[in-house]
C-alpha cells in the first residue's frame, strides 16, 4: 500500500489582510509607488514573482489596458487585461521608473529586481500589517486565485490567466 502525504492548503490573504499589505509601503517615495504597484499587480492579475522581475517596459500597453507576459512558467506567453483600478497605479511607477533599462519594475538606478528583494518585501510588509501568516510572493497568486474562483467558478479561464497548461 502506497501512503500518499496530504497536500497543504496555500496561505491565502483575506480581503482585509490585503489591503493591510498595500498600505505599508509609503507612497510619497518612488519605491513605495513601485512596490504598491507590484503588489497590485501580484494581488489583481496573478502573476508568479519571476514575471513581475522580468517584465518589460514593451509588454504593458496602457492605452489597450493589456499586459503580456513573455516566456512565463513553462514557456507559455500570456496576454492579460489590467484591470482598471491598476491603471494609474501602474503609471504612477511608468512615469518615475528609470528610463535607462527596458525592464519595467526596478531599482531607482534602473537595475532588475530580484526575486529574493520580493520575496522580503512582502515578507517584511506582512510583519508590518501585523498579518501572522507566512506570506510571499507566491502567496498574492494564491489569493489572486482563491478570489478570483470564488467570484467567477470559472476555472478554465483562471487557468489561462495563471499560465497553467495542465
């Protein structure tokens, strides 16, 4: 007899816990801008933390409220709407961002952000919204998901959003 071990449930945010999250970032800086639009982003649009590191300038069309994601998980490219309470969050950080890289979210000097710099902010964003969860960035899909599932039932376009081909 094969044992099998139970899978966990992910950690998933509430609605309130979230927007706790979203508040601690302080938006009178450029990089609380960035981080409240990455936040956003994760927690809207689902995507995985390497795609927000990798996200070009060239991918967002604000105009056509579209996001592509180029070469995600699996090699699969996804084309997304921005929802349109993003919209001025997302041009808050265009209109700051370093203009001497193509990659869209980054340090103040232009540089690529790293998974492990995302990974602590929203780590050290939760302690700071006293949210006793383990979170990460992979926790802001999750609860993308989770929200997203409960709203529609409609899981073959969540699939297609998230990038699972199987």
């Amino acid at each position: 007899m094969k044992i099998t071990k139970r899978k966990k449930l992910p950690v998933v945010l509430e609605l309130v816990e979230a927007e706790r999250l979203i508040k601690q970032p302080n938006k009178r800086y450029p990089t609380g801008k960035r981080n409240i639009a990455i936040m956003k982003v994760m927690l809207n649009m689902g995507l995985r933390v390497s795609e927000i590191t990798k996200l070009r300038l060239g991918n967002i069309n604000l105009a056509s409220q579209r996001l592509r994601v180029v070469n995600g998980k699996g090699g699969v490219d996804r084309n997304l709407i921005i929802p349109t309470a993003l919209i001025d969050h997302i041009k808050a950080w265009k209109d700051i961002r370093s203009k001497n890289t193509d990659y869209f979210f980054t340090t103040l000097e232009g540089k690529q952000l790293s998974t492990r710099y995302l990974c602590d902010m929203i780590k050290r964003y939760g302690k700071r919204a006293k949210i006793n969860k383990v979170i990460s960035p992979h926790t802001l899909r999750h609860t993308f998901a989770t929200e997203y599932y409960r709203q529609t039932k409609d899981i073959e376009t969540l699939r297609r959003i998230l990038g699972h081909v199987d």
